[in-house]
C-alpha cells in the first residue's frame, strides 16, 4: 500500500524530518570528538525521538523501531553510562544512512523497508547492560517496572515506551524536583516550575503518545489518578498548548499538529509561512520583468526633460530595486545546507585513508540564492574529498616533515558585495610548479617551450584540463583527472570563478567566486557591428584602449602584454558578427580581459556601452543549443542582447586560426 504524498500531515513531518536528519549527520560527527557534551548528547537523542514520534504518527513502523532503538542507546550515552568511540560512531552513522534511506523511500511514496538485522543487532548489543552503571542513580530500567504498573491500573499493567521514557526523565534529574515516581497528587505542577513557556522532555514524550492515540491525556507520571484528575480538570488541558515552543530544539514535526495553541506559541507559530518553491521562482520572473520595464522607462524619460517624471521614475526605480532585494531575501538559504554534509565526509574519507583530518567550517550562516546552494553541492564535494585524498599528508609522513599529525582543512564561506567567496584551503603538501609542467609536456598538451613559460598560476590550473592528474596511480576516491575539469565546467555555469594558490609544505587554497543569484546579472553591455552583446560582469577584469601596433604573435597567437604578462587577445567580431568582413582601420581598439576559468583573456570589441542589470531569459527554439550563450536580456532601449558564455565560447572557437 503505497502513501498518500499529498496528505499535509506527511508533507509536515518530510520537510521537519530532513531538516532534522541534516542537523544529525553534523552532530554525530562532532560527538566523536566531544563524547561528554550533555547539550549535544540530548540533541540526538531529541532528534531520534522526534523522528521516531512523526513515524509512529503516520504508521511508519520501519522507521518508528530503529529510532527508538537508537534513541534508547543515546539515553545511556547521555546519562554516562557509555561513552562514544570510533566504532560506536561508525554504528551510528551506519543508522542514519538507514534512515535516510528509509525518508528517501517515504518522500517516494512508500513504506520504508525494515532495517538491516545486523544493525538493530549492534545496536541492541549496547543496551545488553555490559558496561556497568555510573553512580547510585536508579537503574533505568527496573525502577519503572515497579512503580508504573501500579499507579497506570485504568489502562493496563503494561507500561508504554514513552511513558517509560518520560519516568527516566523523572528518576534521572530532568523533571522538577517535586516529582517522583510514587503517586503524587498535583501531577500538572511540572508544567509550571520550570518559569517559563518551554516545554519539558516529560510533557512532550506525553504529547507524542496523545497524538499516537495511546493515551486520551498527558500520563507520563504515575500518580493517583482518581483524586488528582477531580481535582484538578482545568490544569489538564492546557498541557499541549505549549508545546509548539519544541520548535527550538527541531520538534515542530509532531508539536506543530495540535490546533490548540496558547496564544503566544500561536503568535510565535503565525510569524513563518511554507511556500512553495515554485511560487518564489514565479514571484522573482515577474521582478525580472519589472526590472526590464524600469531599465526601460529609465531610458526613456532621459529623451524628456521633465523634473516631475524624474522623480516619478527615480521613485519607481526605488521601489523596483527594493522588491528585488526582498523577493531575492525570501529565495536564499544559509550555505550551511551544503557545509552541513562535510564533517561526515571528511570523516569517513579520513578513517577509510587512516588520515588524522579536522575539517572546520566558517561563515555557514553566509546566504544565497537556493537554486545556487543545490548547484554548489557537487563541485564543493568533490573539492572537499580531493584535497582530504591528495592534499593532506599521512600522519607519519606529516609528522617527519615537522607538522602535527592532525591534518587541517578550512571550508569558508563569506558575502563580497554582490557574490559569495567560498574558500577551500589544506595544510597538506601543496603542489609543485614544476611536475605540473612536466606532466603537461608527457601529455603532449603543450611543448617545453610553451610550458617554461607558464606562470605558477597557470600551472595550478592545468590540473582542471580533463584527464590530468598529478598522481600516477588515481583513487577510487577523487583523482584529480576525474573530475577537476567538471567541477571547472560547473562553476563557470555558474558564472563563477576559481582560482588556486598553493605553496609546496604549507598547504593549497582553492577559490570559488559565485554571484548572489542567478536570476538577475549584472553585466557590461559592448557593440560589435549593429549587435548588442551582455558580459557577465562578474568575469570582466578590466578594461582598456588598445593601441594596435603593442600586440605581440606567441605560438601562432596574437597577445597583448598586461603588468608584464602576456594575456591572448581575440577579436569577438570575427567570431559573432560575420557580416561584419572589413577590418578596422582604427589605430587602438577596445579591450575587455576577461576571466575564463583560471585564465585571463582578452577581447577586442567595436563600442563599449556601459553596465546594466539584466535579467537572464533562456534562447528561443531556434537558438537552443548554440554555443557561447548563457541567455539572452531585453536592454533599456528594448533591443535583444546576447549574454556570453565564456567558458564555451573559448572551447567552440578558440581553437580554430582567425
């Protein structure tokens, strides 16, 4: 029997569970260096019970046992009776690659199919009692045994897994003081003494089982039941009303669905909204038109001059501007999305390699556009687990060469303006010049001449041509020939850049220049013949007049020298405006340096126009597929203006003689 995707209820708990599967798989990882961190401990072990709750709810039996097995082991761990180590982790992280597993197959629509024995197994080994308790606290599982069944006589002599859990709360400290085991009359009093809206791990293992219809009200205590429940009928309802504040610790899953809300949680609760995705994509094209109308009405109100216009229309241009930059706000996502994955790669790349590897992360609160943070993933990864391969040293060889064993890698991320500066940076034993040279000469990709003079620079960027790679022998893993030039490709569809310094002993830095969004760009408008043509800006260098008679022939290539270093030069006429056969008599030209990749480039074009802010509109049928484009843009005065792709630009002419 297949689930029903559309029911709200399933959508709740998919998006609260991802987003609580994603926080795990970081704090797992940072467990294992910080094993007695009672914060961190207690935020697993709420992040399986919520999961585990959310399941039980919707029938999700597959999932509801292996994270309440899960959930049991991290109640030992964070009551110090066991402590975290290597294969213990290796265990944990083995139960969320199962669990999200088993998402995958509820987000599909289906039931999750039952977790591997052996890992229920494993896990069922470290609750057998073996390592023994810590202090004179009660045990925690013979004391509710005792007590429960006694005082919960209406229902049943069973005790339920929450009411269990929320009486080890009790027994272990968690609970106010003036609960305990035995009956207790004023059985609403914790809600109370804490002083303030939050709810306590009691109150909400109570709701859980409300919602899972195992119990009509709260019943995680067991007092007398007859004198407490006459006495006090009003206390009772009012429990779950305060529980949507379980959105602090990631709980909004099951503590969203009561309807019953106190008012502040319900004003707390009305202060955010879900929307659709596609909706915002929606919102931001119609910004995009309303820009091209403002560029537009910007351009015309210059042929009249008319003071009450220009303010109309300064205003407008006000107003525009600001609705982009909200609409822009509600579309970005902390890069933290991404970062988020890394700790766990890191990890398991460093223990399969037997590398000592500390990953930190900076800036993870640093936004951008979504549709950026889903592109950026790959390239990131791949970058990630190439410099854990081939950067970082192994610890022997570190350690004779000076260095700690533990190995450091930095991934950054920080707002530049209008573009993001991600920054993967490695201690390791950096790359050398010269075998990078060398390797281009066995590859036949150049000649000894042509690579004698290729600066450090442009020897670090050979490592992005496709099948180069500095090791002899590449790795399952990452070598750099299998995918270095993809993950080019894919940041220069980004109207990205990348640049890499590296120093041998001390370490390589890789940095990934991307803009803020994809939707509206930024670019230089130039003139070849009659046609209009965009630069994305965030590849414009410089720009200069050109006096022809300074350029230089290198190996069959015009260049024109810049601070000393010889760029290649191209005339963008000869390749997009065919028409246009004659050559120019003028004695200087205008020139655009570009960045292609790790490269600067020169372009030599007939008019420079000026920057404009366009908005990027994908080519027509008849257009689809030719090469050098990225989109097309309406300018201010309502012409069509081509935007360049200069990655393949490069690739579809540079190599022919013109």
């Amino acid at each position: 029997m297949a689930l029903d995707t559309d029911d709200e209820i399933l959508q709740d708990f998919l998006v609260e569970a991802e987003e609580i599967l994603d926080g795990l798989n970081e704090q797992l990882v940072a467990l294992e260096t910080q094993p007695q961190d009672k914060d961190l401990l207690n935020s697993i072990f709420r992040g399986f019970h919520t999961i585990k709750g959310g399941a039980g709810f919707l029938s999700l039996e597959a999932m509801v046992n292996l994270c309440h097995k899960g959930e049991d082991v991290f109640n030992l761990l964070r009551q110090g009776e066991r402590l975290v180590d290597a294969d213990m982790m290796d265990t944990f992280l083995k139960v969320l690659d199962i669990l999200n597993s088993m998402f995958a197959e509820v987000k599909a629509g289906s039931y999750p199919t039952e977790a591997d024995p052996v890992i229920i197994q494993q896990l069922a080994a470290y609750l057998s009692g073996d390592a023994p308790p810590v202090v004179a606290e009660p045990e925690p599982e013979p004391e509710p045994e005792i007590t429960v069944p006694a005082a919960d006589n209406v229902a049943s002599d069973e005790i339920t897994d929450d009411e269990f859990e929320a009486l080890l709360d009790q027994l272990h400290g968690n609970a106010p003081p003036g609960i305990t085991p035995p009956a207790d009359p004023p059985k609403t009093d914790p809600v109370n003494t804490s002083g303030d809206d939050e709810i306590s791990e009691e109150e909400f293992e109570a709701l859980l089982d409300e919602l899972q219809g195992k119990k009509p009200a709260a019943k995680p205590t067991p007092p007398a039941k007859p004198a407490a429940e006459a006495a006090s009928p009003p206390p009772s309802p009012p429990k779950p009303e305060t529980t949507p504040k379980a959105v602090d610790d990631g709980d909004s899953v099951t503590a969203v669905k009561p309807a019953a809300a106190a008012p502040q949680a319900k004003a707390a609760a009305d202060t955010s909204v879900r929307v659709d995705t596609a909706r915002l994509d929606d919102i931001m094209n119609m910004v995009g038109e309303l820009v091209l109308v403002r560029n537009r009405i910007n351009t015309l109100e210059a042929a009249f001059e008319n003071e009450e216009m220009a303010k109309a229309v300064n205003n407008l241009a006000v107003v525009t501007g600001d609705l982009q930059t909200a609409v822009m706000k509600t579309r970005m996502q902390p890069i933290k999305k991404v970062f988020g994955r890394f700790p766990r790669v890191v990890r398991d790349l460093a223990r399969s390699l037997k590398k000592d590897i500390n990953l930190e992360l900076r800036g993870e609160e640093t936004d951008l556009d979504k549709n950026l943070v889903e592109a950026l993933a790959d390239p990131l990864v791949h970058l990630v687990r190439n410099a854990v391969d081939h950067g970082v040293e192994m610890p022997d060889i570190r350690e004779a060469s000076g260095k700690p064993k533990q190995g450091q890698i930095v991934l950054a991320a920080a707002q530049e303006g209008d573009h993001i500066l991600l920054t993967i940076s490695d201690d390791g034993a950096g790359m050398n010049p010269e075998i990078l040279r060398r390797k281009a000469v066995e590859k036949g990709m150049m000649d000894e001449e042509a690579a004698s003079r290729l600066t450090e620079s442009e020897c670090f960027a050979l490592i992005f041509a496709p099948g180069f790679s500095m090791k002899q022998e590449i790795s399952d893993i990452s070598g750099r020939g299998v995918g270095m030039d993809v993950v080019k490709t894919s940041i220069s569809k980004l109207n990205g850049v990348i640049d890499i310094q590296s120093e041998i002993g001390k370490g390589t830095t890789l940095s990934i220049k991307v803009p803020l969004t994809l939707a509206i760009m930024p670019t230089l408008m130039v003139m070849l013949g009659n046609q209009i043509f965009a630069f994305p800006l965030v590849s414009v260098n410089e720009i200069f007049n050109l006096d022809l008679n300074k350029t230089n022939t290198v190996d069959g290539q015009q260049t024109v020298i810049v601070r000393n270093k010889a760029l290649p030069l191209f005339y963008l006429r000869k390749w997009l405006n065919k028409g246009n056969v004659s050559e120019s008599k003028a004695t200087t030209e205008h020139v655009v340096i570009v960045n292609v990749g790790t490269r600067k480039v020169g372009f030599v074009v007939d008019q420079l126009i000026g920057q404009e802010e366009v908005v990027i509109k994908p080519l027509g049928a008849l257009l689809h597929g030719t090469k050098g484009f990225a989109g097309a843009t309406i300018t201010g005065d309502g012409r069509i203006a081509l935007i360049l792709d200069f990655p393949e630009l490069m690739n579809t002419y540079a190599h022919r003689n013109y």
